[in-house]
C-alpha cells in the first residue's frame, strides 16, 4: 500500500515500466531499467537500484501467482512522499513498486482514430513513461466513445507522434517511416526491435517529422509496444488498411 | 494507504483541490467543490459526493491536530483502482481521500523567470486540477534552478497561462489582465475572488490571449492561489516591478 502524500500520487510526479513476463523470463528487461534510469536522469530522481526493482518484479509476478504464466510487469518508481506543494524534498527518497496482471490476450488489427487530445510538445514529460499519463487516458477515452481500439496522437505541432499507448509505424512508398522522438514520442522498448529487424532486411526505418497527410498515403500502418508486440492497424479514421507481407516479417521477427 | 493499482497513482487519472482551512472553517469550499464536480464531468468521472468530502477534509485537519490553525487541506479524487491498461473499469468507483498541512508562511514578492516546459494548449487537463502535474513540477524545478520562487508558464501556442501554482495577473497601461481560460488556464478560486474584486472596484478583469510582450509592457504582476492569497511579483526574467497600490487594494480585498 502507499501512503497518500506519495509524489507519483499527488503530481504524478515518477516513472513507469511495462514489462512482458513469459514464464518468469523478464522480457527485454535490461532494456526497460535503462530506459527507465534515462528517465530519471530527466526528472532529477535518483535512479532505480537495478536487484531492488527485478527483485520487486519477481515477487509481484509470485505474489500473482504468474510466475509460470504470461504476464505483464509493472514497475513502478515514484518521487517518494514529498509534503506539500511543487518543491521535492530534500533529499528525495524515491518509492518502488510491482504489480503483476495476466498479459492481455492477442489482438486483432487495430482500428484508429486521430484523438482530439494532442501530445505535448513542449515538455520532457512526452519523451517519458511517466505517472502523468492522463492525456493517453483521454485520447483512449476518445477512441473507445468513437467504437475505435485505439487513438492516433498528434501532438501541439500538428505532427503524428504515437499511440495513446503504442508507437506507431506506417509503410509509404514502400519505405517504413516512424515518428522522430522529437515529435514527443517514447523510445519504445519493441519500437527499437522494430528498427534493429528493419534493418537486419535491409528496409531500414526513416525517423520523421511528419503530418497526418503521411497515414493518408500509407499502405500499411501498425502499432508496436512490449505487451502486444506488433499490432497491425485495420483501419484509421475510417480509411481501412489491407495486410501487409513486409508487416507480417516483421511482426514475426519481432515476436518474444 | 492507497492500494497500488490505483488509478490516479498509476496514471494520474484523478483530480484535486487545495484547500484554505482557517480555525476548522473550510475557505470557499463550496466554489472547490463546484471546480472539482465540473473536472469530473469533463474526464467522465463520477463526482464526489459533498458530504463525503466534507467528512475527509474535516477529519484530515483533527488528525493532523489543525482543525484550530492555518491549514491547507488538500482533497484528492482517482478513478480508483483499474486493473490493468489505459481503459477505466465499467463500472468506475472512484476513490477520495484529504490530508491536511500547516498552511505556508506568507510569502515575499515572488521572483519569476519563464520556463522552457510549456502548458498543453491541446489537453482539458491544462484546465483542470489534475493528478497529472508533473509540467507543473518540472517548471517549477526549473525556476528554482535558476534561483527564482515560481516559473511562468507559455502554452504550447505561445500564449500565457499561468504560474507552476498558481493564476497570472499583470497591469498593463493602467488595465488589470489574466490569460483567458482558452490559453490552458485552471479556473482559479482565488482568480475569481480577485476578477469579483477588480469589478466592485471599478476595475474589471480583461481576460486576453496574450505573449510575453505583455509582461515586458506591465508595470506590475501578480499571482493568485487559494493558500498564498495574492502574492505581488518583484521580478521576472531579470525585469522588476515596483510596487502598486492598486495590488494593493486587491490583495486587501481578497485576503481571507
């Protein structure tokens, strides 16, 4: 249990890591520790201590009785208990904590619509898994009221940046394209197994800067993210997409 | 304690409210609960029930012995616990909970500096008290780091907003102005004590869409929040004001 002046709580003020657990291997585990200490680096915590978090991982997958299973591992890092107001203490304790859930079942093609609700370009926070995930909230929210799976989010700029809770990827032309991290976009975990198998087929990803206008000439779109894996996308905004080889090798290649 | 799937804890799904408590009367408690009632209804939350309310802020303030002092209680509101992903349980049962702090000294002219994280102009959540604060921290962060008290806040348009806590307010050419809602602005409870003050004094509020060029043209600026009142500004980024007697009168007549 956690106290209620936890930072994460009050100011969503911490990180959070999303991890695959196939019978009690952590997937990409060393992965998600570095990423999450590169986070910490940008919000000025002090960073997880690696044995305590696989140590709080193993347990709550125990503790779920998923330890043979296929779950899914979230760990969770916060600012600690902080007082009252803005200003972290000093110094700052940082609380870790596991939950362990099944691992949601395989899923069809996603259908998509753009959110109304834009990712921020102009905070750190966008590059980050961080607790201040309400925005993703109200984009999936957007999603589901629309009888879509899933929101597309473009963020202040007007460029295409993410998923409410995926990266996203789409073919034109023939070449695979995804959004730069610039755009305020995750460094997603299965988005980097994503480039390293593009690569390794010779059909390298180009990072961009781009608007809508590039979903609206893609052949193929797909989501990514450590829990699905690759998600093909159905339909966007009603515009529908047909199966894709170069999509099927990569979702294979990808595959945990 | 907070259980850790809550909602609000892992996704900054929720909202708050801080409140003025002097010698156990709860300062303008109706107009937080109406701020809070109409946040639910916009993240399609159900909204607290006020006696409910009323019950955990007053038993937050006996059980941190402050229900004779200067207090600030803050009331909390999460979605509740969520199981697993971005989609809310159907039903929700949100989750409601205070604690209670002495309130902050008064404080001096605050000295302000811009900082680089910008408000979502895209998001409801700019105009809501919203668990998802971590911008909030980060500006703050930053003015501290520069040596100053509190960061101004642009909007992803480049607009004014607000401080990391608290409302704007500057006089410029005689004329009382605050960031309109439309710029990602919280409804503040003090901003409307001091927009019904301004008024009585023959003095009304403009609400404007405005760049930092106001500040540079403003002879005095200040901030507003339920717990500092109206705090006069003594300088931002490096520029000074001196002091005003129309401030003044304000921070008088808004004084709780």
């Amino acid at each position: 249990m956690i106290p209620p002046d936890d930072r994460g709580l009050t100011l969503g003020d911490g990180l959070f890591e999303t991890v695959l657990a196939q019978a009690g291997q952590l997937v990409d585990w060393q992965a998600h520790l570095h990423r999450m200490a590169a986070g910490c680096e940008v919000l000025g915590l002090p960073a997880a201590e690696p044995q305590e978090a696989e140590r709080l991982a193993r347990e709550a997958l125990a503790a779920a009785g998923l330890d043979q299973a296929r779950a899914a591992v979230r760990l969770t890092l916060t600012a600690g208990s902080g007082g009252r107001g803005l200003d972290r203490p000093d110094p700052v304790r940082s609380r870790m904590f596991a939950i362990a859930a099944p691992a949601p079942a395989p899923l069809g093609p996603a259908r998509l619509i753009t959110a109304k609700v834009r990712r921020n370009a102009d905070s750190p926070a966008s590059r980050l898994k961080a607790l201040a995930y309400l925005d993703n909230v109200l984009a999936r929210q957007e999603a589901r009221a629309a009888g879509a799976d899933e929101a597309v989010m473009v963020n202040t700029r007007g460029e295409l940046a993410c998923a409410a809770a995926a990266n996203l990827f789409w073919i034109r032309d023939g070449r695979i394209e995804t959004p730069d991290l610039a755009c305020g976009v995750l460094a997603g975990v299965m988005r980097a197994r994503v480039l390293a198998a593009a690569a390794a087929l010779g059909e390298p990803v180009a990072k961009v800067r781009a608007t809508e206008a590039a979903l609206e000439a893609a052949q193929a779109v797909f989501l990514t993210n450590s829990l699905i894996g690759l998600r093909p996308v159905a339909a966007w905004n009603g515009r529908s997409f047909g199966p894709s080889a170069l999509v099927d090798r990569l979702a294979a290649l990808v595959a945990a």
